[in-house]
C-alpha cells in the first residue's frame, strides 16, 4: 500500500500542497483531478522526489520513502512525465531499455534486452523499435513512455496527464493499456487528469484537488458532481449517468464571485 | 598714365604691407612651423618650439631622454612604472594610459604640444580625439634597425635638439661601421636559428630579429619563409642543424636585475629540449639568451654587436659588447651602467675549437 | 519479439563496427604523421626508427614525432569526451568543454603567467597556471549550482558570467602587457601542440585519462539525463551528483588538454555531433566514438597544419576548424532532423 500522510509542498512563496493525505491500495487506478495549478502535478513529483516535500510522509507498505535509495524507490515506482525533452537521438528500444536501469548494470542483459522486446511487441510498437523517438507522433510518443515506465517494473505507476495532445483513438489505448496492466500484474497507479470524462471512466477512485488541498475524494459518482464541479472548476455542468460512469457535460463558465458566494 | 601708377603703387604698397604684417605676426607669436615625416609616412606640420610632450612609448622616451629633452615630458605610459630604476627621473611624471589605449582625457588635460605613439598603437582614434583639442600627434617607432637614425634626426628637429640628435646619430653609425667593417673579412655566415618569445615561433624575413641577425652577419635559417612570425616544429631546427640558437625573451625591465639565473634557466631548458642534443649549437653550447631591452628599441643595436660577436668570435675578440652598453648608458642616458641582459656572457671556449 | 532483440544487437553491431573503423583510422593517420616531417626521415626510415635504434632518425621519430602524435590523439579525445559530457549534462547541443568559461579562465592563468611570471621563465608555470584557474572556473560554477540550484539554465547562464568575467581580466591584463608580452598572449590562444614532450604527455594523460572510465561507467545516468532531469531521478539517477562531478570531470579532461596546448577550439562542439549522427545518443557507444573521431580530427588537423606550409606550421586551432566545417556542413546537410 502507498500511503501518503499530511504532505505538504510550497514553491519559494506559493503553497502548492497543503496537507494532503492519500491512501492507494494495489489493483487500484486513483485519478487526481483538479484545474490547473491545483497542485496534482506537483503531487506526483513529491511521490517520486522529484522535489522533496516540506512535510509530511509518504509510506510504502509501511516504509518511509524518504529512507529510501532513489535506485530502491525506482523499482517500486514507475513515472510518465507530461512530455520528455529529446535534445539528442535516442532509439524507441534504447528508450524503452532506460526503463530497465534501476536494475542493470552497465551491459543490459539477455533478460532486459528480452524484457523490452516484449513489450513493444504486446504494445504494437515492433515496427517503430529502432526508430528515432524525437520522430514519433505524440501518441506514439506517449506508448513509449508509457513502455519505459512498465519496463521499470513497478508496484505503483505515477503518470502526469498521459492523455493530454493524444487523438480519441491513442486516448483510449493508453488507457486501457494502464488499466489493464495495473489488473494483470496487480499493480496501482495515480494519474493526474484533466480530461474528467476520461478519469471516471477508467478509476476506481478519483480525488479532487483544489488550490493545493484535497476538496474531495471518493468513487467517481461521488466526486463527480455538479456541486463539487461547480465550486473547484466554477463551470456549470450537468452529469448523466451512463453505464454507471457519469458523464460531464460542461455548459458555461460562472463569474468567480459567484462562486465564492456559492461555495 | 599717372592712374595705372598710383594703382601700382598702391598694389605694391599693399603687398609689402601684408609681407611685413605677416612677418609681424610670425614675429609676435615666435612660431615657426616645420613639417616632418613619421613613422606612417604621412608628413606632419609642427608648429616650433614644442615645450610640452606626452610620450606614449618607453622606446621614444628612452631616445628622448638621450636628446637631453626629458624635462618637457609630462605624461608617459603606465608601463614604465614597471621599471623604475631605469626611469628615476620619470618615473614621477603623470601617467596616461597604456602605449596601447591611453586616456585621451588625461592628455588633453595635460595639454601637451605633441604627443608620441608607435606607428600602428595606439588606433587612428588618437588623431580624431587629440587634433580638436590643438595637439598634433606624431608616430615614430624608434625600434627598427632600419630607420632608427631617420627618426632620431627627425626628433632632433622637432625638439630642437640637432646637435644631440647629431651625436647620438654618430655613435650609432660609428658602431654600425665598425660591425660591417669586421664583418668584410669574415668568411661565410653561421646558420642561425632564432627563437622569439614564443616557444617554437621563429623570426622570419619581416621581422626585427631577422634584420638583426642579417647586420651581425648571421644566415637565419628561416630566411626563406613568409611570415614575419611562424609557428615551426622542432623537427625543422634539428634538420636544418643551425650553428647557432638565438632566443629573444620577453623578459625585460631587466637593468633592475642583477640575478643571472632566469636567463640561465631559459637557455637550460633549450638546450633540454627534445631531441636537440643532436643540434650543432647545442652540441657546441652556442646557445645564447638576449633579453627585450637590448633586442629591439634604441639599442638594440648593443644587441646586434653582440650577435655579431656570437657569430664572430674571432673577429670581434677585443669588442666588449658590454662596454658599449656601459657607453650609452652613462653617455646618452645619464643613468649607471647595471643589470643583466645576455646569458651566456662570455663566448664558450669549446665552441671556437669547433668552428 | 525475437526479431526485435536480433534487430538491436545487429544495430549495436553496426556502432561496435564503425568504433573499429574509426581506431583503424586513427592508426592510419598516425602511421602517415609518423612518416611526416621537414627532415630527411621519410616513409620508410621512420618505421625502421621506430622499432630499431638508428641514430638521429630515432631521436626524431621517438623524441620529436611520436610524442605529437600522441598528444594530438590524447586532445582530441580529451575535448571530444569533454564536449559530450558537457552537452548531455548541460542538455544543450550547443554546448562544448569552453561553454562554462574554462578556455577563458584557464586563457586567463596563462596569461596571468605571462604577464606576471616575466623573471620566472617557465612552460610549466604558465600551464600550471592555465590548469589551475580553468579548475577554479569550474569550481566557482558548481559554487553558484549550489546555492542556485543544479539546473541546466543556472549553469549555463553562470558559466557565460564566468567567461565574460576570464576574458576581460585577460584583456585587462593584455592591456598592462608590454607588446612581446601580448604577442606571447595571441600565440597561446592560437594553441599549439609543437610545444610537447613525454613530459607534458605524462602529466596531460593522467588528468585525461583518469576521468574516462568514470565517465564511461555513467553511460547509463548520462543518457537518462539527456532524456530530461524528472525522467532521470523517477529512473533513480542522483542528477545533482551526476551533474556536478560531470562538471569536475569534465573540466579536469578540457583543463589537462588545454594547458599545455592552448585553446584548440570547434573539436568538443563538434565530434559529439559528428558521432551522434552515426552511433545515435547511447553514451556506452557516444563517448568512446566521439574520442575517437576527436583524436582522428586533431590529428588530422595537426598533420596537414606541419605540412601544408612546411616548415611554417599553421596552428593547429586554426586547422582543425578548416577540416571540421566543411565536414560538419555536410553532414547537417545531409541529416533530416532539426539541428546536430
């Protein structure tokens, strides 16, 4: 279990997390949601200690992250980042093998290299496997990035808007790609979203964030509300529910005021 | 008739009373204008006496300082506070600014009549700065062989200094002579490599250590090159296997100096180089370090008569190089004969053997 | 899936191969260094030299010839290591061993010695010197990422301070100096590799070479950082570490190549491009590659600078831009992607 404890996190003068507290069970796949600047990126760099939380503990199975090796914590947990900068060539297979670093020496071997193999191979990545990765599509892009972090192997998956700039079609296979992993080999995974649709439908839990603080957390029908929408987003919605997933429909924005009056 | 005489007398009149007016002016203001050529070869109109010099260049001063002009100096460079023993009197003066960027400010502050550079330092800006304050710049170099006497009688002039100019022009030319004069009976010239500054940079046709080196009767091997100052490897000295090595170094402001050892060490670690132990000079320890002071400027003659006697031993047997320094010093320059300038100072016994 | 792994090792092979040719160049291009020179020591002679005591010929192929080409190969790799150290650590193509202002400050040690170590006449002070402040200038970097923060912006803009600071306290210097002394100064600048002997090459190997097997070790940590500083440390990479001793390391190999040679400039910016277009980003392949295309371009350079204007040598930074433009050009012409 990953469990993060009252964690707190500020930029030089802004707050970003205040006391937020998650517990994620494996086999689960969390949603954070949030508007911009809520705090959910910054959420998943803290897990990771991309940057190190002013406060606060982030537990696994008991364990404080913060006694950990940064090599220990990376076989335990997978990160995809918004976009990764490619400055210089690298091949999709060299990509993907970066994913097995936490656990080989400086010469991959046979297990690795097969290990990577196979995954492009189940993720229809074959064809493009000695390609240069800066020449992919973004949704091609995103595959991969999404194989280096599975190639990684880790019990608990953090991925920061995988589905940001995908077409409808890449949307959906990333997706079910992380679902499906996260059922096979028992993993868990947290996803920061922005598409809300997207999140109910895949989640079996969402928390929402706003202005760094949890606003609420709960199964998707709970958390996705006209209210809860309303209040943390200031768009008027309506819900329907359909196949026991809602499914929001924005309308209009709402004056700030108003909200505040509301909330 | 009598209309076209008054006319002309009148036109006479008027012409002698503007000659007479002129020379009435010319009379008041006591100037007199001469003009000159410097050292870019542009003539300069220079009006007569000029009581009030800034010089920019420790090589001008020096040959100033030999015209007994030092007194009307009022601003100098900054670097010859670096050698304060050899500049006692002047050492005080204000100083300007380096030979190559000089405050512009400063002098024109100082308000002298002229002021000195080399040729090409500082930039042309100096005359765009200077000219609108009314102060004529002139160019001289005083470190060319060639017209070293040319500009020490063009300074004379300027200064009003001729019969000083004068002497000092006689010793030179005397010492010049004397040099050629040896150098008639001499059979055949040394092969001699010549080193400047830079490690492994020879001096080639276009530079001042090749004219030197042709004046004291010596065949640079780099004769045939075609800039002033290549790169070569020392690969090319071991082929060519001079008879003689010359190094220049940068080492100056040496006339404070009265430990031999840098210069020693120099030589030492030429004559370590690699693979050189298979060179004529070193094999015959003809390897000889000249410091800047006396390698180019107003002396560098000195430095040539000691060339000359590296290259001809036997014919310069009863020339002491050093005397002559001592003569120009305590001569021209009113300063004690002292420091350190050659090393080795004596020519090595082994060497004549060889030769 | 077999494919797949058949595929990459055959690809892998392909860099191992062109890593063959390349030491199969450099070998070749000494071997005609070697026979090269302003004496009568030609072809034939100087192999015979080389492996016989002959007199003369030996002293100039072991003493005077050998030890240039040597020099040349340890520079070349040297700058072309430090080149993609830094330009995978700094994450900017642009990059190269003088972008933090090594080649200013350690200009700035040479000429201090020049200008201030006039009665101390001395090749090993002015490259002691040379040594010591491109030392400094790195650490003074790793000072301000310490307070500042590792990122590849602090220590770029930091380093582009540095230089402007080296650079006009040359000037400031050359200003005071006498004309011989500025003189001195420009030749410096020029570089030159005539000025080495097994002396100079036993003190430059070790601060070259020692560093190498380290850096090769951070192949790994080295691409991942190349892949973006978030990637690497969610990868278990310590970026700060990796960064800062790259930055020692890395200014230790340009520090010992320089001092004694002078500024020979364009090889670090441009044999980790060059290499990059063959092996591709994998610093186990990149970094020994891009040496050896570095040791084959200085020495490239050097030959042709002692020959084509024989006995005048064309420094050898002069030359090594000539041969490496036209080269790099074409490349980039050739290339599709956007920069290299």
């Amino acid at each position: 279990m990953l469990s993060i404890r009252e964690l707190g996190f500020g930029y030089k003068t802004i707050r970003a997390l205040k006391n937020v507290g998650i517990d994620l069970n494996k086999g689960e796949v969390l949603s954070v949601v949030g508007p911009n600047g809520a705090g959910k990126t910054t959420l998943l760099k803290c897990i990771i200690r991309i940057v190190k939380p002013d406060k606060g503990t982030i537990l696994i199975d008991g364990k404080d992250t913060s006694l950990m090796k940064r090599l220990a914590l990376a076989r335990c947990i997978g990160y995809v980042p918004q976009n990764s900068p490619s400055k210089f060539p690298i091949t999709v297979f060299d990509a993907v093998l970066m994913g097995r670093r936490p656990y080989m020496s400086w010469k991959p071997c046979k297990k690795d290299l097969e290990i990577v193999a196979e995954l492009l191979a189940s993720m229809d990545l074959e064809d493009i496997a000695l390609r240069d990765f800066d020449h992919l599509s973004g949704g091609q892009k995103q595959k991969v990035l999404l194989a280096r972090a599975f190639a990684q192997d880790p019990v608990y998956l953090l991925l920061d808007e995988p589905t940001s700039n995908l077409d409808l079609r890449h949307q959906m296979e990333v997706m079910e790609m992380i679902s499906e992993m996260v059922k096979k080999k028992g993993m868990a995974a947290i996803l920061a979203m922005h598409d809300l649709n997207l999140a109910s439908r895949f989640s079996d839990r969402i928390v929402m964030l706003n202005d760094g603080k949890i606003y609420c957390s709960g199964e998707p029908s709970l958390v996705m509300t006209a209210e809860n929408i309303m209040s943390v987003y200031g768009v008027e919605v309506s819900i329907n529910t359909d196949n026991s997933h809602p499914y929001i429909l924005p309308i209009r924005p709402v004056i700030s005021s108003k909200v505040k009056a509301q909330s | 008739m009598r209309e076209y005489v008054v006319k002309a007398g009148a036109s006479i009149l008027f012409f002698c009373l503007l000659v007479s007016g002129y020379g009435i002016i010319a009379q008041a203001t006591g100037r007199e204008t001469i003009s000159i050529e410097d050292a870019t070869g542009r003539s300069v109109e220079i009006i007569l006496p000029v009581r009030r010099l800034v010089v920019l260049t420790s090589d001008a001063l020096e040959v100033i300082r030999a015209l007994k002009a030092e007194d009307l100096v009022l601003g100098v460079n900054t670097g010859i506070a670096r050698d304060p023993r050899f500049w006692p009197m002047l050492k005080n003066r204000q100083r300007v600014g380096s030979w190559m960027e000089p405050s512009y400010e400063l002098i024109a502050e100082l308000n002298p009549d002229i002021v000195i550079g080399y040729a090409r330092h500082p930039s042309q800006d100096m005359e765009k700065k200077l000219i609108p304050f009314g102060i004529t710049v002139i160019r001289l170099d005083f470190y060319k062989m060639r017209t070293l006497l040319k500009e020490v009688r063009t300074l004379g002039r300027i200064l009003g200094k001729e019969e000083e100019a004068r002497q000092l022009t006689t010793w030179y030319r005397k010492n010049l002579n004397l040099t050629e004069e040896r150098m008639r009976d001499t059979d055949g010239r040394p092969l001699v490599y010549i080193e400047s500054y830079s490690k492994y940079h020879t001096t080639g046709p276009g530079s001042g250590g090749h004219e030197m080196c042709a004046l004291a009767g010596g065949h640079n091997i780099a004769s045939g090159f075609s800039i002033p100052y290549p790169e070569i490897t020392p690969e090319w000295v071991l082929a060519e296997n001079p008879h003689i090595i010359i190094k220049a170094t940068s080492l100056s402001c040496c006339y404070a100096m009265t430990d031999l050892q840098p210069l020693k060490s120099i030589r030492d670690n030429i004559i370590a180089r690699p693979a050189w132990d298979n060179i004529r000079a070193v094999q015959g320890g003809k390897v000889y370090v000249m410091a800047g002071d006396i390698w180019t400027g107003p002396r560098a003659i000195i430095g040539a008569t000691y060339l000359a006697k590296w290259f001809h031993p036997d014919f310069f047997e009863d020339i002491d190089p050093a005397n002559l320094h001592k003569e120009y010093l305590e001569r021209f320059q009113r300063i004690k004969y002292q420091g350190v300038y050659v090393y080795p100072r004596k020519v090595p016994k082994v060497i004549s053997e060889l030769k | 899936m077999e494919d797949i792994c058949q595929q990459y090792k055959s690809f892998t092979g392909k860099k191992v191969t062109f890593m063959i040719l390349l030491t199969v160049a450099v070998f070749g291009v000494a071997l005609i260094a070697i026979s090269q020179g302003p004496s009568s020591v030609g072809f034939k002679d100087s192999f015979a030299a080389l492996f016989r005591d002959a007199g003369l010929a030996h002293a100039i192929v072991w003493k005077l010839r050998f030890p240039r080409i040597v020099m040349a190969v340890l520079v070349g790799c040297g700058l072309a290591l430090a080149g993609t150290v830094f330009q995978s650590i700094l994450r900017n193509p642009l990059a190269s061993p003088y972008t933090l202002g090594i080649a200013a400050s350690a200009g700035f040690g040479a000429v201090m010695a020049i200008v201030f170590g006039a009665g101390l006449y001395s090749e090993y002070l002015i490259a002691g010197n040379a040594f010591f402040f491109a030392l400094v200038s790195s650490l003074l970097i790793l000072g301000i990422a310490r307070l500042k923060g590792s990122t590849v912006e602090t220590m770029v803009l930091a380093g582009i301070a540095i230089m402007f600071l080296f650079s006009s306290l040359s000037s400031l210097l050359q200003y005071m100096g006498t004309m011989e002394e500025v003189h001195e100064i420009v030749f410096w600048f020029f570089g030159s590799l005539s000025k080495v002997g097994w002396k100079e090459i036993g003190i430059a190997s070790a601060m070259i070479l020692v560093p190498i097997p380290i850096l090769w070790k951070w192949s790994w940590d080295l691409n991942l950082l190349a892949a973006g500083d978030e990637s690497a440390k969610a990868l278990g990479v310590n970026v700060t570490r990796i960064r800062m001793l790259g930055v020692v390391l890395a200014s230790l190999i340009t520090a010992g190549a320089i001092c004694f040679t002078g500024v020979i400039g364009f090889i670090g910016l441009v044999s980790p491009h060059i290499t990059r277009m063959v092996v591709g980003g994998d610093h186990r392949f990149l970094l020994p590659a891009s040496a050896l295309v570095g040791a084959v371009l200085v020495l490239t350079a050097d030959t042709l600078g002692r020959t084509l204007w024989a006995p005048q040598v064309i420094p050898v930074g002069i030359v090594t831009s000539f041969i490496g433009v036209p080269f790099f050009f074409y490349l980039l012409m050739k290339k599709t992607r956007e920069y290299w």
